[in-house]
C-alpha cells in the first residue's frame, strides 16, 4: 500500500480545495485495516489515531469486533461505528435471499403479482442443507442446467464450484459428513446452491460483474446514497460452459484472479464504470444503457428494503455495502451478492485513486465536524 500513498496525498490536496483551513475540535478514530481507509484517516485534518482502546469518536471496524463488543459498550451520542449490529442479513447469502423471498411475498399479497415480478432480480437459489430436498426437486425440473454451489460464510470466492450432475452434490456430501442431520446444526456448514447465470453478458469474450457502492446511514427512515465511481472485474480467461471447473473463466473475484500466471498487477482485471457505460453506450445506444443503471438503482432500494424492518437500526452506524451485479446478455441485471466488508485493497493507482475518493465522501457524509459538507462523486440519495 505505500507505494501508493503519493497519489493519496494528491488527492487529499484536490478534496482540501474548498474546506475550511482549520479544523473544528479534534476527532479521536480507531481503524482495524491497514489499507485505504487507514491512509485516509490519518490524512483527515483534525483526526488523531486514538491509542486508548476505549477512548475514541469514530471507528472503522471490522465484524469480528461488532460482534464481540458493540452489546457490551455505550455510546456516547457523537460516536460513529462502520457496521450496524446485524448487517449479515443482507450479506450472508441464505440470509440475503430469505429476505429477498419474503419482501417478495409481502408485496405480491400487499400490491399484487406485478409489483412483485419487479423483484426477479436473483437466480433461483436454495440453502442447503435445509432445504436440500426442495432443491432436487427443482434441479430434475431442468437436467443439464448449471448450477453454483457457495459457502455462506466465506467469501473471496473461497469455496465455491460449479456443478451439473446431482453426483458432484453427492460426492460433496460425503466429504466431511457436511449434511449429517444427526450433526449439531453448528457444525454443518451452510451453503447455497444457486442457479448459475449461463448466458452472462460478454466482453471481448471474457465474463464481468459489476462492484457498485452504497452508503446506508439509517434504514428508519431508510437513507442510501450510491456513489457515482465502481468498476467492472473481468474474468482473466474466457468464458465456456465446457469448463466448468476453470475459476478464472467464471469467478470474477479477484482474489481469484490474481493468483493466475498471467495477472497483471498493474493492469488487473477491471474498467472504471464510466468506461463500461460508454463502450455499453456505443454498442447499444444511450437509451438502453440508462435504462441498465435504472434497474440496477431499483435493485439496491428493493434489496434493502428487504431487511428494512430487521436490520437493527443504530444512529452510531453506518454501512458501506459492496453489491455485486452480473448482466446477462439481454443486459438484464442479477444481484449475486452483498458484501458488508467489500475490500479496500488497491490492485494498481487507479484503484487506488478510485477508494480514497470513495472512503473521504463516506466521512464527508457521516461527517464527525458537524459540517454538512457536498459530496460531487455521489450520484443519487434514496429516502425513504
């Protein structure tokens, strides 16, 4: 990361234009990572790194502390915190689409069947082992279709294969006794089996899926901001439903990606979305290009509304989301996932430029100095 601090410094500068020279008051903060965000704190005018544990304003988290600390402290008023208490009902998967199911439930009995169609945006998606037997079921319906199989827990692509015959899901039973029902229910690792997306939208032959970031300040009343700036990840080989078993042809991660023998660490696997909207323009008009991004807005509202009523809502937190969307050919968008963490790492400067600017409008936004401060890179705000 320090081979990119230079850059940091820049952009600290172009952001410092128009704020005021002086800061009001001091804000004590605490940072678990040591990438992006940490560079951006420290060179935030009027933040000190706080050295007392129980002695800070502003503290950006990972989950394993929320879920150890935050039922034991007060908090005094000011205080801000990166997580909200339950934040994993939207970012584990089964959770995700349990929620997702039931929201579309509720609106198909509240508003009709209309309304709730408006909800297909994820693939048909069973958690196993519960719901193991609901899955065959469905999975004879169409024999020969591709199916994804993921932990619900991990993430960076870890663990996760592609499968066609109920043989693969078989041999994976087996191994560890994972669907043991005689098992304690801690002990068996949860997944989803997911209806595998086979007609993604391609570029230069290569498979994509879209990083968008939203901002959550409160879910009552709901307020969401989606930042203007994400990226597209690119497979690093082509795409083939003949190899099923290739992750650099279907995982977009780039965890994933970059362990390839011919990653480029400079280059990587990504397009700034601008990039994507222009050559998407280009090829499809500008019409049904916005009309892309308008589905892909009413995903993120729909999706969070989904866990509007569940998601424990905490004026000391904040949430920054890292929702995952894959096009298909017909430029029909799908919610793969959500992620609570989305990483912060720099793969090249570019990257780099792209997540500092990102993480200065979210303190802009939270906005400690009480000072109610315009972000220019934030392309719409939801309230509701």
């Amino acid at each position: 990361m320090a081979k990119y601090k230079n850059i940091g410094f820049k952009i600290q500068n172009t952001i410092q234009k128009k704020r005021d020279s002086e800061p009001r008051g001091c804000i004590r903060f605490r940072c678990s990572l040591t990438n992006t965000i940490l560079d951006v704190l420290r060179q935030r005018p009027g933040w000190i790194e706080a050295k007392d544990d129980s002695e800070w304003d502003f503290y950006w988290c990972d989950v394993g502390w929320l879920r150890d600390n935050f039922d034991h402290m007060y908090l005094e008023e000011h205080v801000r915190i990166s997580h909200f208490r339950n934040h994993y009902q939207l970012t584990r998967k089964n959770l995700m689409v349990k929620n997702l199911k039931r929201y579309r439930k509720l609106l198909e009995r509240e508003t009709g069947r209309l309304e709730a169609e408006k909800c297909d945006f994820f693939p048909c998606t069973f958690e196993l082992p519960f719901e193991y037997h609901l899955f065959v079921e469905e999975f004879k319906k169409n024999p020969g279709r591709t199916w994804i199989m993921k932990p619900v827990g991990r993430s960076q692509g870890e663990g996760i294969f592609l499968f066609r015959k109920l043989k693969d899901i078989m041999d994976w039973k087996k191994e560890g006794s994972r669907f043991d029902e005689q098992k304690d229910e801690t002990q068996v690792e949860r997944y989803v089996a997911q209806r595998y997306i086979e007609n993604p939208y391609l570029i230069g032959g290569r498979k994509f899926d879209l990083r968008i970031y939203v901002l959550v300040t409160s879910f009552i009343p709901l307020k969401v901001y989606l930042y203007r700036d994400g990226f597209a990840r690119f497979s690093n080989a082509r795409f083939s439903l003949s190899s099923i078993d290739d992750h650099y042809a279907h995982l977009t991660n780039v965890a994933i990606q970059k362990t390839a023998q011919d990653y480029d660490p400079e280059k990587g696997c990504k397009w700034q979305i601008q990039q994507l909207r222009r050559y998407l323009g280009a090829k499809h008009g500008m019409e049904a290009v916005e009309t892309v991004f308008k589905d892909m807005d009413a995903i993120i509202v729909r999706s969070l509304q989904s866990v509007q009523k569940v998601i424990i809502n905490d004026k000391h937190c904040f949430e920054l989301y890292g929702y995952d969307i894959l096009l298909d050919e017909n430029l029909k968008p799908w919610l793969i996932e959500v992620n609570s963490s989305p990483s912060l790492n720099a793969t090249n400067i570019e990257d780099y430029g792209l997540k500092f600017r990102l993480l200065e409008d979210i303190l802009h936004i939270v906005d400690m100095e009480r000072r109610s401060v315009n972000c220019c890179s934030i392309l719409y705000v939801f309230s509701f």
